[in-house]
C-alpha cells in the first residue's frame, strides 16, 4: 500500500509539474537587456540596457546583436506605424526616432525624464510616462507633444498597458500603486501590491495584468478587479524551471507574446530575458498567498457593515486585517484565532473609517496570506 500510495504521489507531482509555468532564459551574455522590451511584426526582440547605452536585438532564432548604441539611459520603447522605434532616454530627457537599420535621431530634445512607452489601440500617437513630473504625454506623428493624463497620486509612473477594453492601465515605479483610466478619461485607483520597493513594468494578456515586483524578486498577477497574488519568483535568483523552483533578480520588462500564450521578463539585476510559457498552468507561489478558502465580503462595496464568509480544509490558525492604500493597519477584524475545518464568518463594521479602497488581508499562522480589495462608501 505504501508503494502505490508513492507512485500515486509521484505521478500526481509529476503532472502538477507539466501543468505549471516554466521559466527559460532566453538570451546569453552578448546582450544584456535590463529594461523595456518589445518585439516587432516578424517577432525580433528588442531589449533596452537602461545602466549603460545600448539597445540590443534577438532574433526568433537566437541571434543576438547592438542594434543601437550611443544614448544615455534607453528606457520605455514603442513601435511606429512605418517600423521605427520611439524610445526615451530617461537621465539624458529626450526621445530618439530608431530606424530599422538602427540609425538614429532625437526626435523630442528636450523633455523631462521620459520613462514608460506605449502606442495607443487602433492609433499612430504613443503615450509617454514622466518619471519626474508625474504624468502622462501624448506624442503625434508630427513629434508634437501634449499633456494627457496626470493625477495627484501618479509617483513616478513608468509601467504602462490596455486590456482587451480598451482600459488603460498606470503603475507607479515609486510606490507600486496601479492605476485604471477608462477609454472617457476617468481614472481610479485599482490596487497597490505590497512587497518589494517598486513595480518596473505592467503587462496585460488573457483577462489578468502582471507586474514586475522589482526588489522583492517576484512577479504579480493582478485581475481586473484589483485583487492580487504573487504568481511567480521567491528570493533573489537566476534558476529556470517549473514555478516550483524558477527565480528573479529583479525582474523589470515584461511584454506577452503576439498570441497572449507566453510572457518575457527582463531581469534587472542578470541582464537576460526570461521567458514564461504556460500562463494558465500551476503556480505554486500561489500557495504563499494562501488557498482560495473561498473569501467573500458581502455587500462589496460596504455602506455600513459587511460581512466575511470563508471556508478552511484543514484547522487553522487565521487573523483577518483590514489596511488600508498606504499599507497602514487600520481595523484588526480576527486576530490571530485557531479555527477549524468548514465555513466562518466575520463581520466588518465601518465605523469611522473614511471613503476610500481598502484591501483586507487574510492570513494562516504558517505564513499564507490572501487579499481582497474593499470598497468602503
């Protein structure tokens, strides 16, 4: 009985493992890629090196070349309709025009810490993020250049990305906080991930969006309501392989591919592009942050008190906590409390708290934590 229990046990591991995300490193030490990446229509990879003054190019077959050389801090990039590359110089405040051969001209010579790059859906304008002064441009063919977005919480924005709606979504490099503005131009506040000191970029594919958490060595998934997990990444590293193992060393770019199946990744601190396939498969960080335990706050958003139902497996030691967007304790709901194996509730009373999004966290005394963003009215 032993026996088969063990094989069981391996044939289920080893198909958790065929399901889950797997982590390739995709490029070697003759480009070293730390920042922004894109990928054309024949899908050549074009990586920035943000600590020195090349961007380099990786061809779908592996060949790996300087495509451009000569620029202070190449940073955000973004395609134009005739193939070109628009791609800010952060630290030296101006935006290059690359042409296919990698030749080059300033298009915009002076502009205040340009960061962040993205073309616009179904348009020929390019978006660009200001790391200095907090905002957003708007760049014509023409190479004029317009205010577009700014908000009082926008902190060094750098991450930029549409989802299939046509949202558009802002992540602060500064403080993490993420930001969603509707085709109208109205724009809220959506999540702010709590590890790590800053988020690098922000990419949508499949329904989710994924932030690179830079200094905490992690990747986050993030669903369109703001509630969010740490999908990938542990301590610092460089491994490949399943979720299980694969690690960052502070991953920074990260695009999906053409088709939506697979994510690249810079990594900061190694200078190669990581590779993730998989997307929907088994990640077994999900596990850091807790099991579904099937969490509900019910009404959401809350007027004056609402009430938390979860559901546990096992016995557990649980504390429910409520803070709020700067990551402030401000209402403890559960202390730490041994329940056991069924369902639970618990009631969340408004109190004074003022209006605003707050997230409640739910955490087990061995260390897993879920969260759930809250609307207080």
């Amino acid at each position: 009985m032993k026996h088969i229990t063990t094989t069981i046990l391996l044939v289920w591991t080893s198909l958790c493992m065929l399901n889950a995300q797997t982590v390739t490193t995709i490029t070697t030490n003759a480009s070293k890629i730390d920042d922004d990446i894109i990928f054309d229509s024949a899908g050549n990879l074009y990586g920035s090196n943000y600590v020195g003054s090349t961007v380099y190019k990786r061809t779908p077959d592996g060949i790996e070349s300087v495509f451009t050389t000569g620029i202070g801090s190449p940073n955000g990039m973004a395609f134009n309709d005739d193939g070109t590359i628009v791609l800010a110089d952060n630290t030296g405040n101006k935006l290059y025009k690359i042409f296919p051969d990698g030749s080059k001209i300033v298009l915009i010579p002076s502009i205040n810490g340009p960061s962040g790059m993205l073309r616009m859906p179904n348009s020929d304008t390019i978006l660009v993020t200001t790391y200095i002064q907090h905002k957003i441009w708007k760049l014509a063919p023409d190479g004029s250049l317009t205010d577009y977005l700014s908000h009082p919480q926008f902190n060094g924005p750098v991450g930029l990305c549409y989802d299939a709606a046509g949202n558009l979504y802002v992540a602060n490099f500064s403080d993490r906080k993420i930001f969603k503005v509707t085709p109208n131009g109205e724009i809220s506040f959506l999540a702010q991930p709590p590890l790590g000191q800053n988020i690098g970029f922000l990419a949508y594919t499949n329904g989710f969006l994924y932030a690179t958490a830079f200094n905490a060595h992690k990747i986050y998934k993030i669903d369109l309501n703001g509630n969010y997990n740490v999908w990938l990444g542990s301590t610092l590293g460089t491994t490949d392989g399943n979720a299980t193992v694969a690690k960052f060393n502070q991953p920074n770019g990260i695009r999906p591919s053409s088709t939506g199946d697979t994510l690249y990744v810079s990594d900061f601190g190694s200078k190669r592009v990581r590779m993730i396939t998989n997307l929907n498969g088994t990640s077994h960080t999900n596990n850091l942050v807790g099991p579904e335990w099937n969490v509900r706050v019910s009404p959401n958003p809350v007027d004056q008190n609402a009430l938390i139902t979860f559901e546990l497996q096992d016995p557990t030691l649980i504390s429910l906590s409520l803070y709020d967007i700067q990551g402030r304790l401000v209402q403890t709901i559960l202390p730490e409390t041994d329940l056991g194996a069924g369902k639970h509730q618990c009631l969340l009373q408004k109190n004074d708290l003022q209006a605003a999004t707050y997230f409640l966290h739910i955490r087990s005394g061995e260390g897993q934590n879920r969260v759930h963003k809250v609307l207080i009215l």
